[in-house]
C-alpha cells in the first residue's frame, strides 16, 4: 500500500487510514526519497488515532537502523563519532 505523510511531530507520525491496516500488528514502514529508503516498524498510538477522523497515529520508533547494500559507500562516519538523525518539517 502506498501513503502520504499528513503529519510529523516530536513522537508520532500521521497517516490516511485505510481498510486494509490492520491496527493490531506492529507495521512496516519504507519512506522513499530521491536519496534513498529508510525502513523501520512502528506501532500504533491507540488513544491518539481514536481521537482522529479518517486518520492513524503512530509513535516514531526511539532508533533507526541504516543499513547501506552498495558497493559503494554513499555516506560514511569518523571513527568515534555518533550519528543523529533529526526529523524536521
């Protein structure tokens, strides 16, 4: 299935609801970009989606793996230093 983000904040994401999401399972989630994929799962926000009209609330997950499948690194990272990745609207 194929969606758009409505919206983004600090702990959830938003997205249209659809008859085929089944709300009690964890989902998978890809986010396309000219740059490339990120795919991370993420649950429900229950109360929040109620609340909603036509709409699901999910809470962003605490950690993203990137894993990169090229044989040519497209970013890489200094020995020692951490990786941030900051959603910004």
């Amino acid at each position: 299935m194929v969606t758009q983000l409505e919206k983004v904040d600090f702990e959830h994401f938003v997205i249209p609801h659809h008859k085929d999401i089944v709300t009690k399972k964890i989902q998978t989630f890809i986010l396309h970009s000219e740059n490339g994929i990120i795919k991370f799962n993420a649950r429900i926000d229950q109360e929040m989606s109620d609340g909603m009209e036509n709409a699901l609330a999910y809470f962003i997950p605490e950690m993203v793996f990137l894993i990169q499948r090229r044989q040519h690194q497209r970013f890489s990272f200094l020995k020692g230093t951490q990786f941030q990745l900051l959603w910004t609207i």
